[in-house]
C-alpha cells in the first residue's frame, strides 16, 4: 500500500510542488534524488563559484535517521500544501499521528 501511494502521489506531488515549496536542494528521498545527483550539484556549485573566487569553503553534514527527528506537525504543514488528494492526506496523517498503532498481517 505504501509504495502505491509514493508511485502513485506522493512522487508526482514532488515532482510539481507548488511555487511556495521547493525541493531544489533536495536530493534524498526523491524520485529524481539519489548522491549522484547531489554530488554532480555540489561540483557544478563549485566550480561556478571558483570562477570568480580563489577558493570555496564547503560544509557538508550528514543527519542519521534525519527522519526519526522531523517534528511531524512540520511534515504534516508542508504535506497540506502538495497537490494529493484528501484521503491520502488523511491516511498519512494517521499514519503520523503520535498515538497510532501500526501491526503487520500476513495471510495465507
């Protein structure tokens, strides 16, 4: 269920957010995200800059599980403003929702 709603909503909603919420220096977690692409960035910045600059100064910081320390309301804010559908705002709002219980059924 999850990856048919990251095909299916999620990933076209990132894909065209609306002008007040830019992913451009987004790079994980995307469809079109991946190091790759956020290295090549980094160089091309670079490069631009050492053209009319002696040096560049670069920090790079790397947050583990930077998921686990985003405030949900935060998330939820941003969410509402993407083009997806009420019911699929709704389910991840559950899904969020500090008090909610998650269980796996398997069935054969």
């Amino acid at each position: 269920m999850e990856q048919t709603v990251v095909q299916h909503f999620l990933c076209p909603a990132f894909l065209s957010p609306p002008p007040n919420l830019s992913f451009t220096d987004q790079f994980a977690f995307r469809p079109t995200g991946s190091p790759t692409a956020a290295i090549i960035c980094l160089l091309s910045t670079v490069t631009n800059f050492l053209l009319t600059n002696p040096y560049v100064i670069v920090i790079s910081l790397d947050f583990s599980k930077a998921f686990d320390t985003v405030q949900h309301s935060t998330l939820m804010e941003k969410l509402a403003q993407l083009h997806l559908p009420d019911y699929v705002y709704n389910w991840l709002a559950d899904f969020f929702a500090a008090d909610r219980v998650q269980q796996t059924c398997l069935h054969f």
